[in-house]
C-alpha cells in the first residue's frame, strides 16, 4: 500500500475503488446480475429437487421452469424462498415438509381456480 498511516490509506482505498467502479460500471452491474440469477436458479433447483422433483398431480417433469411450489400455508412463498439464504431454505423445507408441494404450473392454476370459485 502506498501508505502506512491507516486514515490515508482508507482514504486512497476509497478514491481507488471509486474509480475503478465507475470505469467498469457496467460490466461489474452485469457480472452481479447474471450471477444473482445463477444463485436464485440453483436455489429453485435445490427447492423442488428436494420436495420430489416432479408434479405430484401429474407426474410432470420434463422443464423445470414450469414446476411450482405450493404452499398449503400460503405464509410464505416459492419465489420469496429462493431469495433467502441457504440455511433458512433448509430449515423450512424440513420444517414444513408436509405443507409443501411440487406442481406443474397448469395443475397450480387449477388448484387456485378451485379456491376463487
């Protein structure tokens, strides 16, 4: 470091990073977008893998993408879920286990059609 006092150093730290945060602006907002979506994805993953993987309904399974999280409570949901962190994903799928389940996108809007009727 160029410098031995602390303050000025803090203070060089400072303008340095200033800099090369606004020289690379938009490649460092890029770079921590695309890897919050590769977290939120493998935490989905991670999610319905462990409630069973497919549609308990209809056995779909073929695109994860259209497989849902139903929670019978509907205290929290799926989508809130993939935002937390690891620990409290794991600690809620083991607590809530039963309440939990995995459908196909077409069976949720039927389950919830039933529900508005």
């Amino acid at each position: 470091m160029p410098y031995k006092d602390p303050k000025k150093q803090k203070q060089y730290m400072k303008e340095y990073f200033g800099r090369y945060y606004r020289k690379n602006r938009k490649w460092i907002i890029t770079q921590v977008s695309v890897r919050n979506k590769k977290y939120k994805r493998e935490k989905r993953e991670y999610i319905i893998n462990q409630l069973g993987g497919k549609c308990v309904e209809c056995g779909y399974n073929k695109c994860i993408a259209a497989l849902d999280v139903h929670d019978e409570d509907s205290s929290i949901k799926e989508s809130h879920l993939s935002g937390k962190s690891w620990t409290f994903i794991k600690q809620y799928i083991n607590n809530n286990r039963k309440k939990l389940k995995v459908l196909c996108c077409r069976c949720h809007r039927e389950l919830h059609h039933e529900d508005m009727m």
